[in-house]
C-alpha cells in the first residue's frame, strides 16, 4: 500500500486545515503534525535559539477499519502514483 504498510487493520484518515492534503496515518489521535506542510521541530537548539513548536494542523476526519483501509489507501494514491483504479 501507498500510506500505510500492507496488513495494516486500523488506520485514521486525516485532512490539513493549512495545504487541504488528505491521507492515512498509523498513528490515531485528534491533531497531527501534516507529513507535507508540517515538520517536526528541530530540538537541536543553541542557547541563544528559541525552542521550536510544531504545529499540528490535520485534523482526524474517520477512523477506518479493516477492507476500507486498503480501499481509502488505493483510492487516495491515486492523485500521487497515478496508479491503476479498474478497482473502484
């Protein structure tokens, strides 16, 4: 699968409120940080640097369990492989 590994039974399905992107994520919580827009902070810092924030702005949308996972993964990697959609 495109987003989440194969096998995969329980997924969250996220959108970002900053660059509209959709996707599956493992991990399940109401706010992330988006894989795309968003970047984990750097926690390297010197002491004259102010400490980074991230910010999460995908919002969990649906929580999806079982054949939706690979359906919603095979639907959603269609924008970014191109890839074939004779399943749907």
């Amino acid at each position: 699968m495109y987003y989440v590994p194969d096998g995969t039974a329980r997924c969250g399905f996220y959108e970002c409120d900053d660059c509209g992107t959709r996707f599956l994520d493992l991990k399940m919580a109401p706010k992330i940080v988006c894989p795309y827009c968003g970047e984990e902070p750097d926690m390297e810092v010197g002491p004259d640097e102010e400490t980074p924030k991230a910010t999460e702005s995908a919002k969990l949308i649906q929580i999806l369990e079982g054949v939706d996972v690979e359906k919603y993964d095979a639907l959603l990697s269609l924008a970014e492989t191109g890839g074939d959609y004779n399943w749907i």
